[in-house]
C-alpha cells in the first residue's frame, strides 16, 4: 500500500503544495522567501520547528507530511528504536546528478559517546529504556561535508519527536554550513485514527558561491536528505512502501 503524501517545499522564491500519490506529477508555486510554514500541524510539539523557522530564517527550508497505512495499533516503541539505528545511514546509496553515478550519502555514520569524542559507539544496548533521549552522532556527508549532530527523542502520548541538528560546522575543505544552522525534525503523530509525520529540514549555505559548483541544486540537494533519512530509517513500518530512490516529485 502506498502512503499518501502531501508536502510543501519553501525555498528562496518556491514553494510546492501538493496532495498526490506517490505516482503523480507535482505543480507548484512561487512565494516569497518569509512564506508560512504551510503543513505545520497545529500542535504544541510543533512550535519549536516554528520558533526555528522564525529565529533561523534558514535560506533553504522544506516540510513534508506523510499520512502512513493503519495496520493495527502504532507501535512507538518499534518506532523509536527504528529511529535510534543512526548508524543504518551509512548504508545508504543515491544516485549523484553531478558525477553520474551511485555513492554513498554518509560514507561515515555512526552514534559517538559524547561531543568531544569520534570513537563509535553502539546505536542502542539491550538497556537501552523507551524514553526522552540525547544521543550524539559523527555523520559524514558526501557533498555539505563532515559534523558531529546532537539528536534529541521525545515522547508525548500518541506522539515521537526526534531532532538532528549540528554542534559542528558541516565543511569540506571550506566551511558549507555553520553549527546549528542544518536542522532536521521529524514529528510523528496520531491524529483521528491516523498515523502522520511531519518532517521539516532547512540549512543556511556559507560560501554559496564557491559551493554552487558542487552544489548545483541546493534545493533538491535538502530535500534528498530529509527523504532519504526518513524513509531509510523507518523501513516498511506500518506498511509503509517507499523508495529509498529520489522520487521525481520532490525535485526541483
């Protein structure tokens, strides 16, 4: 079974409204820059993506909202360790526009003791409690560069919160994007019978003119990483059946 999506992208001068299956074309439409967050649900757990969003006014910024297949009752728990598998990333394979070829989004992906350290740690023991958690994790991204991340998961009734943002300024031989400007937050919640998730990315480049070489599609560049660590992280839970390919709908 398909999920059924519906997302917004807000980009310097672009947003995309749609409500489509995963098979369709999208349309979209220009705005200005300050646009609203068009999806954002009306919710208390969500104004801290806004209150970033605000405060940021990161440069580049995407939200999305997937409405998944009920298959009996949502196990949060399975969730939550899904979510906790940082080091799944480093698994992952896309195709690269600009080399013509498949490579690897995280060649190095892994959950670290603590900010001042780079040694690999497990994602999770067989101790590991279903609760409030801050992690830290050392991703190495094959095109914004190399950071150390502080993820955040927190619990609400019916509702799993986790947070990815960067200690460390994200850089190759330059810097591409300054510490705590790559934001990443995925919002998952039970609204009328439905499972849902909110996924929300934005960054703010440095350098752009320099970058924009490498970095021809910065729009598309975010959005393939909030999708691909999104769908990678949660395999087929609740019958959920996506690609882990770059769909056609979401480039720009």
């Amino acid at each position: 079974m398909k999920i059924r999506i519906i997302f917004i992208i807000i980009l310097i001068g672009l947003s995309l409204t749609i409500n489509i299956s995963a098979e369709d074309l999208i349309k979209h439409n220009y705005i200005e820059p300050e646009g609203s967050l068009t999806l954002l649900p009306n919710r208390a757990e969500a104004k801290s993506i806004l209150n970033f969003y605000k405060i940021n006014k990161p440069a580049y910024a995407v939200e999305m909202l997937y409405e998944f297949p009920m298959n009996g009752t949502i196990s949060w728990e399975e969730l939550y360790f899904k979510l906790r598998s940082i080091s799944k990333l480093g698994g992952i394979t896309y195709f690269s526009e600009h080399s013509g070829e498949y490579k690897k989004m995280f060649p190095k992906a892994f959950v670290i003791k603590s900010p001042s350290k780079r040694t690999a740690v497990s994602d999770y023991t067989e101790n590991t409690v279903f609760e409030d958690a801050e992690i830290y994790a050392l991703l190495e991204e094959t095109v914004l560069g190399s950071a150390k991340y502080r993820i955040n998961y927190t619990l609400y009734e019916n509702v799993l919160e986790i947070t990815l943002q960067n200690i460390t300024n994200l850089r190759h031989f330059i810097k591409i994007v300054n510490k705590d400007n790559f934001y990443l937050k995925f919002l998952f919640f039970e609204d009328n019978g439905h499972l849902r998730a909110y996924l929300f990315g934005a960054y703010t480049l440095e350098n752009e003119f320099i970058i924009n070489k490498v970095l021809e599609y910065p729009y598309s560049t975010l959005a393939k990483r909030v999708y691909t660590i999104f769908v990678s992280l949660i395999g087929n839970f609740q019958g959920s059946n996506l690609s882990l390919d770059f769909p056609e709908y979401l480039r720009e």
